[in-house]
C-alpha cells in the first residue's frame, strides 16, 4: 500500500488497522500531511461509524460498544478551550459533556506546566481586552493564592522572563490551584467531566457528527450528542470526521518546535536577578536567533562543551512563589504530535534536555546552584500540530494590519510568535501587529465538510503564523467561550454553525463580560 494510502486509511479507520509508525524522514511525512485535501478525501470516502439506533453498539461491526452517555454537547478536550466552552454552554442551560485523555483539566496549563497566561491587554498595555471567563478564572486563582493579576504585571521583568516586546500584562499563575479552579467551575455550571477517556472516532450520520466513541478505562464507550466541540488542539475530531486539514506550514513544510516545560524552586531570587539586571541591554535578536536571559552563562557553558541545547538564551519565568521558577528552554524539532513513535521520543529527549538544562542551573546560574526540579509537564509542549480549515482561513497578514471584521468574537493584541519559522536551530519569526488589537472572526471556528461540529484554542481556521499568535492562553479560552456560546444558541434556535445568525452570537458573549470594541 503506497504510503499516502496508508496514512490517510491509518488516520480514520478505527482498531488500527494501519498504524502510522515513525517516519525516518519526517518531512515525508509532513509533505503528505500538508497536502492534507488527500487525507481528508480519502477519509471521507471510508466506511464511518453508523448510528447507534441501528444496533446495541456504536455501529462498529463486530465491537458491542455501549451507548453510555447522551448530551445535548460534546466537548473532546478539556484544555483552556474546552473548559471555556464547556462552561459556556453549560451556563446557558445545555447538558454538556466534555471529555479529556488526561486525569485534570486545563491541558497545555496544567498537565504540561506552560505558564504564565500570555497578555490580555491591547498592544498600548493599557486596556485588558480579553475579559469574560478568562477573567473570572484570573480572579478566582488570585481568591486562591494561585495568581498576581495581570494589572500588576509589566514587560521586562523577571515575570516576562525579561522579555519586552509582546510580553506587558502577562499573568503567572499555579497550575495545581489551576486545576482545582477548573474543577470547580465545571462542578458549578453542572458540565459533566470524564477524564481517561480518550477520543478514538466521531459517530457520524452522513456528513453530521452525532458524537464519538471514547476509549476509556471500561473499554470503548459512545457518547451521544446534538453537537461537538473539537477542543483537543490538534483537530483530531474534525480531521477524522473528514474537514480538511494542513500540517504546519505547508508552504514551508515546517512545524514549531515543541518544548518540555519544566519548573524549579529554591532559587535565591534576588541573586539570580542581580546577574540578570546588567546585562538588559545586551538583549538581542540576529537574524530570528534570541540572546536573551542568560546569555552570557549560555556562552560560558558552550565554551565548556556543556550545551548541546538550539537556543543561546534561557526563558525562566518567576511564578507566584518567589523561589519558583518557570523554564520554556527545551527545544526539539520537527515533532509529529500525530504520531506516536515520533512524540515518544521527543518526550524522552525533553527529558535529557531537562538534565542538561538543571545541570547548567547548579553550576553557571548564581541563585540556581540549590534549585530542585519540581516536576516536568506530564506531557510534551506541542505549539502546532493540525490547523482544520473552514471557508474562511485567517490570515495572519489580517492580525498584523489590524482587521477587526463584522462577526468578531475575540479582540487580541498577541504578536505573531512562530517558533522555528526560519528553519535553522532556533531561528523564529515574530511580527508586532500594527495596530492596538485586532479581531477573530466566528467563520474561523466553523469547519468545512463536517456538520455539527465547532472549533475551539489551537486548532482553529488560521494560518500557521497567524495561529503563532492566537494559540496562547488568553485566546484560546476566548475561542472556547465563543464556541460554547455559538453551540448553545444553536441548540436553542435550532440553527446550524453556518446559518447562526453572528449578532446573536455577539449579543451574547457581550453579556458575559467578553469585550468586542
Ligand atoms: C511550549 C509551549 C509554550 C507555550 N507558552 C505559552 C505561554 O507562555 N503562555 C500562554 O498563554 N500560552 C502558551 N502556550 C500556548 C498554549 O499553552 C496552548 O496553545 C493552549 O493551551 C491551547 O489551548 P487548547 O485548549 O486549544 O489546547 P490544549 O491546551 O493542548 O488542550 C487540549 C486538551 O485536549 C485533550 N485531548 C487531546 N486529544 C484528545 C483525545 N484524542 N481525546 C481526549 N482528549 C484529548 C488534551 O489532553 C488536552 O487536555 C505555549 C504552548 C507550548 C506548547
């Protein structure tokens, strides 16, 4: 079987009849999944799963599933977008069941320990422009101990890991008090919550999504629904349901690189800051390659043969704790967050990197030499994996020049940050937008191909480098309460996600406290 077959086939039949194994040459792989029309086509002329009326099971011959949970909607991934969207729809009276392969919410912020909450203010640092659930979470770590407001934050600090540009307002906070917010705020909206269970294939009536069959500790378990939220960051549900997909870039063939965050405490923070502090204006970018924090003992420790990492600077991030401390520093490319074997061994060179990179700690950073390893994401950083594309495909030349179109859900001021744009070890590319903020509109949240169904967080209908700029925190939980509002109003009236009427979805989300202008 020629292997494009393979893959498209491997990627939507259920059981694993074909697995999708490593590939020596990954860029194959990524050449395949940029042309991801092919997939998508193959995929949808495959036998789908039937519906579960037409037999005890789930319609999967010869598997007896059971039918165990029925929703008005189902949100697959409990990330800052699901979570948002869930509680959103919940809110506004829907039974919703949102579904996560994890064993707490809050994904990318809590399992992989990715912090602080990038900015929320417009580009001038004076007005907090993404509100709503966002800022009722913020609020409810800071009644916690779990957070310092955003307000109080400012660019060039040890918070911004001394970062300017792009980095005023940002929010640190704890992901254990993380957790616990999330959980709660499901608990109150009445969202019912089921981790280990992992998303395997949508129920699909024709073109429809009618719900998914979850893998979990019981076995293979459907659950029902009207609608579907695809949440999980990578668009597994829209992909296997047949809504087209690119991987990465496809004109560049490339994917952002995906990182192992870490966190250390017993730092002597004032001393660490004391050797940062003089070398500020030898901040620097050459040609995409950052000399930020650190630099300097990067260069002391190269000199020594003891740094093998493709950064020449370190982001360390105070957290709320003063002797805490967060590290963005691991750095490992092309990642396939599709595929198993490849994400495997990147969660086991993460791993040696961390080694590295606390070695480097104990013996180059004053105010590190007694830092102890708090714990490393249980899972892998992934910045990009799938983008679905709907009709409308944002383009980040619309970020950059400040469009602020008609059905804007969500007004961001987050610059265009894609890691790895440049190729090379750690050559990125960022452009500062040209105006205050700019707007994402709703068509960016609806697939193509697939009824039924909603975007929400990393996953959306944007380019790779405009989804370089909306995937942090903030947005995405924006994006979801926007989804979980849309899928609602639906519900309500009757309507699908293309003939939903944008004022009424506006409407809405203004009434919750979201900020549209
Ligand atoms: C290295 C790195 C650094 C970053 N730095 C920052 C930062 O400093 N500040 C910031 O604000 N943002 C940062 N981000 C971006 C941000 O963390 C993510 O883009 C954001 O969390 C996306 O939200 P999401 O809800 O779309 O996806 P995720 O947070 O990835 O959540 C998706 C959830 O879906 C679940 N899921 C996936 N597949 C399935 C399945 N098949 N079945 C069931 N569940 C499934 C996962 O378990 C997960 O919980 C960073 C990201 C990375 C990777």
């Amino acid at each position: 079987m020629p292997l494009d077959e393979a893959s498209a086939k491997g990627s939507i039949l259920f059981g694993g009849n074909v697995f999708l194994r490593n590939l020596a040459n990954n860029m194959d792989r990524r050449k395949f999944l940029g042309s991801m029309g092919l997939a998508a086509a193959g995929a949808a002329a495959l036998p789908v799963l039937g519906a579960c009326s037409e037999a005890s099971s789930a319609g999967i011959p010869g598997k007896d599933i059971k039918e165990s949970y029925n929703a008005d909607l189902l949100v697959v991934g409990g990330g800052p977008a699901g979570v948002c969207a869930a509680v959103a729809a919940a809110r506004m009276g829907q039974k919703v069941l949102l579904v996560d392969s994890g064993n707490c919410l809050g994904g990318m912020g809590t399992k992989g320990l990715v912090g602080p909450f990038m900015t929320c203010y417009d580009a001038t640092g004076e007005r907090q422009i993404i509100r709503g659930l966002f800022n009722e979470i913020v609020e409810r770590l800071i009644a916690g101990g779990g957070a310092i407001h955003p307000s109080k934050i400012r660019h060039t600090t040890e918070f911004t890991a001394w970062i300017t540009e792009g980095h005023d307002h940002v929010t640190p906070f704890d992901p254990e008090i993380l957790k616990k917010v999330y959980d709660r705020l499901c608990a109150e909206a009445g969202v019912k919550v089921l981790f280990h269970a992992n998303f395997v294939t949508p129920i699909m009536k024709g073109r429809k999504i009618q719900g998914a069959v979850l893998l979990t500790p019981s076995g293979l378990e459907a659950a029902r629904a009207r609608m579907v939220i695809d949440a999980t960051g990578d668009g597994t549900v829209a992909f296997r349901a047949g809504a087209p997909c690119v991987f990465g870039d496809p004109d560049s063939g490339r994917v952002q690189p995906a990182s192992l965050f870490f966190r250390i405490n017993n730092v002597d923070t004032d001393r660490l800051i004391a050797d940062v502090v003089p070398h500020l204006p030898e901040f620097r970018r050459v040609n995409g390659v950052s000399y930020r924090c650190l630099h300097w003992r990067v260069a002391e420790a190269e000199a020594a043969g003891e740094w093998d990492l493709a950064r020449k600077s370190v982001n360390i991030w105070r957290s709320v704790e003063k002797d805490q401390w967060v590290i963005n520093c691991t750095r490992i490319h092309g990642v396939d967050a599709t595929d198993a074997e490849n994400l495997t061994a990147a969660e086991i060179e993460g791993r040696r990197q961390v080694e590295e990179l606390m070695n480097f700690f104990h013996k180059y950073v004053p105010g590190c030499e007694k830092a102890t390893l708090m714990g490393t994401g249980a899972t892998m950083g992934i910045r990009e994996s799938r983008h679905v594309h709907g009709d409308f495909v944002l383009p980040v030349d619309d970020l950059v020049n400040g469009v602020i179109p008609e059905d804007n859900i969500l007004l961001s001021a987050n610059s265009i940050d894609v890691h790895g744009a440049m190729g090379g070890p750690a050559g990125g590319l960022y452009m500062p937008i040209q105006k205050d903020m700019y707007g994402v509109p709703y068509r960016c949240l609806i697939p193509r191909d697939v009824e039924g169904l909603l975007l929400a967080g990393r996953c959306i209908s944007a380019d790779s480098a405009a989804a370089g700029a909306i995937r942090v925190m903030p947005p995405a939980m924006a994006l979801g309460q926007a989804a979980g509002t849309a899928a609602a109003l639906c519900l309500q009236l009757g309507a699908s996600p293309a003939s939903l009427d944008y004022a009424d979805l506006r409407k809405s989300l203004l009434s919750q406290d979201v900020f549209l202008g």
